[in-house]
C-alpha cells in the first residue's frame, strides 16, 4: 500500500495548490494551505525561478501521484500499461487510476479523502460484488456494485463521511445509494468526467523523453 511519509499539507504547498489530501479539514480555516499558500522550506516565499519544460511535466507527474496516492514504481507501472493500450495514453492513464478501487470508494463518498478510502479498503470493510476486497489498487468494473460490509455501517468515521458526502455533487458515471451503503459503477468516464485537474499530455511527454 502506498505510504507518503511527507505531511500532507507541505506537499500541497509544494504544488501550489489544494489537492485535497485530508478531506473535510481542507474545507475549513484549519488548512494549512490557506494561512501558509507558498513552498515549504527555509526560501518557500521568495522561490521565483522560471519552470523549464521539463520542470512543468515533472511537477505534474509529483502532483499526479500524489492526488491519487501512488508511489513512483506503481506509477510508472499503470504509465506503461496505459502507452500498450489502444486510444490516447494520457487518458487510459487516467483511467486506470479512477478505475481503483480506493478511488471509486473517495468518489462514492465512503470515504473523506482517497487516503482515508485506501484504508477502509486495507481494513477490509468494502465488498466488491458481496465480496470483500483488500487491495486498494483493485480495478473496478462496469457493472460492479461496492459496498460497505454489513458490520461496518455503523463505524462512526464512515458514517460523517457520507453525511458530509451527501450534498455535494456525485459522478454521473457512477450510483450512490447512501441508505444502503452501496454504489455501482455505470460506465467508464471520458476525460470530461473526470474532475482531477491535471494535465496528463504533460506526463506523457515526460516519460517520452
């Protein structure tokens, strides 16, 4: 399981914006990010070096990764799967890392944050098709219905994620049934219905060097 030893906040910092790493704080006036909104480090206010093109594709293949909660060796893993794959490599990259389960689990709104979602995965409280799956990076299927187990629906953590869940926005390639604590995915998103702001082309001319 992917383990960022780094704050989550510094690494927002880093990247210059919020990534929404510890879910509902990010909402309020605790985030760190909003009192200290510059690069960490000693020089972090006076940092106003020009990006090389190189800079820029690595920053967002670091900001990347570190929305989705994905270490460096895994990353380049689903990059290599997404460039054997027909279709525009950017996008199958994407794909893959919606496609996981830990994802689909934040998506849904089971869990506040992706990190908080990869652990209820690894403490083995989400089904997948009645089935408990344990493994974050699992890829999730058109059909496939993930749930909270049934002994898990009154853990308290997972019941203020989806109060606060429950009025924002969800996915439109995904149901969410909060009363039963379960969704199903409907379809594969295209590029437009994935909401991550990043731009992959980077990324991809990054790893095409």
């Amino acid at each position: 399981m992917a383990t960022f030893h780094e704050t989550k906040c510094r690494l927002c910092r880093r990247e210059g914006e919020k990534l929404f790493l510890k879910g509902a704080r990010c909402f309020t006036e605790k985030c760190a990010f909003e009192r200290r909104g510059y690069a960490p480090g000693e020089h972090g206010k006076d940092r106003r070096s020009k990006e090389t093109s190189y800079g820029l594709q690595l920053r967002m293949k670091q900001k990347t990764r570190r929305i989705y909660g994905i270490l460096e060796r895994q990353f380049r893993n689903y990059f290599a799967k997404a460039e054997s794959q027909k279709g525009v490599t950017g996008e199958n990259l994407l794909l893959m890392l919606e496609r996981r389960l830990d994802n689909i689990v934040f998506r849904m709104g089971f869990g506040s944050s992706r990190a908080a979602a990869r652990r209820m995965v690894g403490h083995r409280h989400i089904q997948v098709n009645g089935r408990i799956v344990d493994i974050p990076s699992f890829q999730v299927k058109v059909g496939d219905e993930i749930s909270v187990k049934p002994g898990s629906r009154s853990n308290p953590y997972i019941l203020g994620s989806v109060e606060q869940s429950k009025g924002r926005d969800s996915m439109s390639w995904i149901s969410v049934d909060f009363e039963k604590f379960s969704g199903r995915i409907l379809e594969y998103p295209t590029r437009g219905l994935i909401p991550t702001k990043v731009s992959e082309q980077l990324i991809v001319e990054l790893y095409s060097k």
